[in-house]
C-alpha cells in the first residue's frame, strides 16, 4: 500500500518555469498594460498596468475532442499561470472556417473545467475566440502592405510550390513580388469584397526568398476562402493562415510566454518577424509575446492523432469520443481516471526539448496512486460462486463492520450482512489444490473478511460436472474485531457477499485499446492493433451499500481494483460500473 501523498510537492522545475522565473525576475513584463481585454496597443496604452504576473493560453482548435496530450499543454500553461500569479486563457483558434463545431467548442469547455483548470473568477473572464479578431487581423494585413512588407501573389499553387525551393535550394522571388503598394491596397480590397474565386490570389509577406528557412520565403498570411464560418457567418472570404493569426492572438490577449509544441520551432522566425513588424508599425504592445516550445507527449497503446481517434468514432470501433478506452480527456473521464492522476503524470513526465515515448503503465500508476488515496473501498464479487455455510442457521443474518479506507479511519465504516450463503469468487476454491493456493479447498480453512474463518467441507456440482455450490462450517468464535479473531491463524481472506443482500450490476472491465505498443508501427494499419479484449462486460454480486452508488463515484473494489459509476448508462438504484485501473498486486500475485 502506497502511503498517503496529501500534502503536495510544489511542481517539478523545468527549462519552461526557469525561463518565467528569470523573467520574472528581470522585470521583463511588468510595464505591460492591460485594457481588461484583448486589443491593439492603442487601447492597452492609456489602461492600468497588468495585474497578471503572466499571461499564458490553451489555443486549441475546435475540431476534435481534447486527448490526453492536450492534458500536458492545459496542466503546462494553467500550472504556469496559477504558480506565478498569472492568468492562463481559454482561447478557441477558431480562424478556419471549415471545421469547427460547437460540439467540440462546449467538450473543450467541459474538459478543461474538469481537470480543475478555470479561466474566470471576479476580477477577468479570460475565454476568447479568435474570430473575432479578424477585423485587427484585417487591419495588421493592411499595415503590412502599406509598409511594403506584404503583396498579393496571383501564382498558381503550383508555380509558388515549385519556385518556394528545397532545403537545399533557394527559392525564386515571384514575378508579382514587386507590385506597387496601391496595388497591393486595390487587390486585396477586392480579394474582401469576393471578386475572386478560391486560390487566384493569396497575400504574402515579403521576407526573402533565399532564406534558409523555408518558413521566411514569403510565407502566405491571408488565403481566399468562400465558406461560412460558425462565429462570422459569411461576412469574410477572406482567412487569415494559422502563422499568421497565431502570433496576433497572441499579442492582443497580452500573452507573455506563447507556449507550444516542437513542430513550430521553425515557425518562431517568422512569429518574431511579423509581431515586431506590427510593434513597429504602432499595432502592437511591447514587449512582445515570445514562444516556447516543448515535446508533446506520446504514450504507449494509445493513438494521440485526431485524425485517427476521429477513425476510431466514424468507423465505430469505440462507441464514441467519450467511450472509456479511447485516450480522451471525455472517455478519460468515464472510464473513473482522475484530474488529479494527469496532474501527476504531468509533473512526472515533465516538459523538456527531447521526444520520449511514456508508458502507458507510468499513467495508470499515477491513476492508481491518486484512486488509492481519495476512493473508499467496497466489495464485488466479479465471478460469482455460492459458498454455504451449513451450520449457520438459515434465514439468519448478522452485520459485520469494514472501513470505509484503511488509511483514513475519519471516513468511518459500513456494515455487511453475512449469513448463510454467500456468493464468493469462483477462483477462491479449488478442488483439487494447486502448489501454494491458500484459499478454499476441502479440508482448508480461511478467512471471510470482516466475518469469521470457516473450514471447507467440499463442494456441490451438477449433472455435467461443474460447480455449483462451496460447503463450509464456520468457527463461531473467530469474528473480526472480536477477541477471538486471532484465535486462529490463517493464510487465505477472501471476499464476499451475502446472497439476499447483493445488488447484481453490470461491470465492465476494459484493457487497453491496442494489443501492440506502438499501434501501426513499421506498415501496418493502426486499426489491425486493435485489442479485441479491450471490453469484457460481466455479471457481477456488489455489496448492498453500492446500490446507490452516485454517478460518477469511484471506489476501490477490494483485491480487483478501482471502479466507477458509468455517468452515461448508469440509472438510479442500479448502477453500471467501469474498471478503471485494476490494483498494482492483483491477489493472484501477492500468493493470497
Ligand atoms: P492534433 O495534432 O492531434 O490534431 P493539435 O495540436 O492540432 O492536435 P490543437 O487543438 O491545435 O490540436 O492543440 C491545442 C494545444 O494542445 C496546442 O497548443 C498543442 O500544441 C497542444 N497539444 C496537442 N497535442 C499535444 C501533445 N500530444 N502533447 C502536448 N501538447 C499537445
Ligand atoms: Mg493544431
């Protein structure tokens, strides 16, 4: 039993907290003003200095559900904010119009809210969506025009791949690069006023084409699009790129350290070149954003693409986003993992530069460390077997006591009937003996937890052979918590519960979702990965006090592990329950 970690270690450090820390130090923010809410820098100037220490914010799209890697940027960026008396913000990069649903936008909000992350109190409601920033995106655009740092290219897709060049090769400077600015000004006008179809024109920032990096080769910062957008409707056919919205965003909302992850290293040339354009063309606040990235978190047996969990839904290989084995922060939630475990995952897996590969087991450890110190324990028998007690008198039925947890006796304790015919585990008697089985078996004795020790007699069986039914004798004086409990000694406890008593209940135990570490390794398919036996649903005898079990209420299952009330198929007085992580030492191992 692991020991209780109630008083929380402050975060691990890492290259992230030391860089806020120097900052912080340095003064590096303090002279930021803050209008109360996003803006240019005229509306910043004349406001109150920031009262936020930092400002950070979790950026995702709206076109998926949130997964466990998006956990690591939520704790990262909220865990920043809390620690340094900042403010994180809940921002919706909402600035593509095609894919985003209110679905995903009202489960982002649900999954966040439940690791215990907020973005609102009295004083600031920091929750925003980038689209409606595109009137000061409109306006950067037209900044960079004027200023000679963006023209509109009329290539086609395939002569700007063609002349963007190689890693090896530099690229060709468009033969429209050198359009007048009143030209520039003229079309892009009309690119808003939707006199061009899709891809006639696109706006570039005029950077170099030589550039090592490929990102600064005149990059596309504005692309026409005739599509309805969820918040704007159809009131723009014009989009701003993800490189060039992402850094605004930022700006606006006064965010300090932009944090993200390792894929948009390169992109941070660009991030600094088009913010410091705008700073100097008076649009933005200094000191400015800066970004940082950081490896995203990859686990064994899970996919983390939101193009494949979105396979797995469609194509009904789970039954939904929220189904407990799929590796979503909704299906996390259902299948009983705790907010506090992904905490704890986090802290341990740390932020660093270098990709690893976390095993999955190192999550369920954590799950298993935070369930085991919050959950109180109850009794299920998962493969039920009569077990009859012959000389306990029939129809009689007395309370025994057990702990609600052994390790905080404040949570009190509950009371079992036990009488004469108990459902115990079928795997706690065998006939015949193997080497070291310490359980029932005819002439054996052991103990019923919380209840008395009894002596097995041997078993019924039926026509074909099976059993049916374990016979004992139970020694009167040998109830726990009585003075003749330790009258005698024995190896096997077994758990139990009184046949007219028990709650019958579907439970449903899940493995992991892929059989193979690295689902889709090498050439296969990830789906042919699939773990068949990922959801057993079984049968089961619960104790009594589990009928009323509350949606959503975990307990640990002595000697099996920690269950929770499904919140979806659970209904009053008849609760369904799903394992969420069975026991480090299952019995078996631990010789009982
Ligand atoms: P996917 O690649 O699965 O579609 P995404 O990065 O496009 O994910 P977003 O909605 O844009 O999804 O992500 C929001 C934030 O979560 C981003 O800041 C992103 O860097 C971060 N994030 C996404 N996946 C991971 C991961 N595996 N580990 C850490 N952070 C992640
Ligand atoms: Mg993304």
């Amino acid at each position: 039993m692991s020991k209780p970690n109630s008083t929380p270690l402050p975060p691990a450090t890492n290259f992230i907290r030391n860089i806020v820390e120097a900052d912080l130090a340095a003064g590096k923010h303090a002279q930021r003003r803050w209008a109360g809410q996003p803006g240019l820098a005229e509306s910043h100037a004349q406001a109150p200095l920031d009262p936020a220490k930092i400002r950070t914010r979790f950026p995702p799209e709206p076109n998926g559900y949130l997964h466990f890697g998006h956990a690591k940027s939520i704790c990262l960026n909220f865990g920043l904010a809390k620690q340094f008396g900042g403010r994180c913000h809940m921002r919706f990069d909402d600035t593509n119009p095609e894919k985003e649903e209110q679905e995903y936008v009202d489960s982002i909000v649900d999954a966040v809210k439940w690791l215990g992350f907020d973005w609102q109190d009295a004083q600031e409601n920091n929750l925003y969506y980038a689209s409606n920033y595109f009137p000061w995106m409109l306006q950067c655009a037209e900044y960079l025009i004027a200023a000679g740092h963006a023209y509109v290219d009329s290539q086609s897709a395939e002569e700007m791949r063609a002349n963007r060049g190689t890693l090896t090769e530099k690229g060709k400077d468009s033969p429209f690069r050198n359009r007048t600015v009143a030209e520039n000004q003229d079309l892009f006008k009309r690119m808003q006023a939707g006199e061009f179809a899709d891809g006639a024109h696109i706006l570039r920032a005029k950077i170099d084409m030589a550039s090592p990096n490929i990102n600064l080769r005149d990059p596309a910062i504005y692309r026409i699009r005739h599509a309805t957008h969820h918040n704007t409707g159809d009131k723009y056919c014009v989009y701003p790129m993800y490189t060039f919205a992402h850094p605004i965003e930022d700006a606006l909302e006064n965010i300090t350290h932009s944090i993200c992850t390792l894929e948009f290293e390169d992109q941070r040339p660009f991030y600094d070149w088009l913010l410091e354009r705008l700073a100097e063309g008076g649009l933005l606040q200094r000191p400015l954003p800066h970004q940082y990235e950081f490896s995203r978190l990859n686990l064994t047996y899970v996919v983390l693409s939101k193009r494949k969990l979105i396979q797995l839904v469609e194509e009904q290989h789970v039954s939904g986003w929220d189904d407990p084995r799929m590796p979503t922060l909704v299906g996390a939630r259902r299948r009983g993992y705790t907010p506090e475990g992904f905490k704890l995952l986090m802290d341990r897996v740390g932020v660093s530069k270098s990709d690893s590969l976390i095993d999955y087991s190192l999550l369920e450890d954590c799950m298993r460390e935070t369930m085991n110190e919050m959950d109180e324990r109850r009794v299920a028998v998962l493969d039920p077997l009569k077990l009859i007690i012959t000389n306990y008198p029939e129809g009689q039925f007395e309370d025994c006591h057990a702990p609600n947890h052994p390790l905080k006796p404040e949570l009190g304790e509950r009371t079992m009937p036990f009488g004469r015919e108990l459902w115990i585990e079928a795997e706690d008697f065998q006939e015949v003996p193997e080497k070291g089985f310490r359980r029932l078996f005819p002439g054996n004795m052991a103990r019923l937890r919380y209840g008395y020790v009894v002596t097995c007699t041997g078993c019924e069986k039926d026509d074909n052979g099976k059993i049916t039914a374990v016979l004992c004798e139970y020694l009167p004086d040998t109830k726990s918590g009585t003075p003749g409990a330790d009258s005698v000694k024995v190896k096997g406890n077994l758990h139990w519960v009184a046949v007219a008593h028990a709650q019958e209940a579907q439970v449903r135990l899940y493995d992991r979702l892929f059989k193979e570490a690295s689902p889709g390794a090498g050439e296969r398919d990830f789906l042919e990965d699939l773990n068949p036996e990922s959801c057993r649903s079984i049968t089961a005898q619960l104790e009594p006090s589990l009928k009323d079990a509350r949606s959503e209420q975990r307990f640990q299952f002595e000697r099996h592990g920690y269950f929770v009330a499904d919140r979806v198929d659970s209904r009053p007085g008849a609760p369904v329950f799903n394992r969420a992580v069975t026991l480090k030492d299952s019995w078996g191992k631990s010789g009982g």
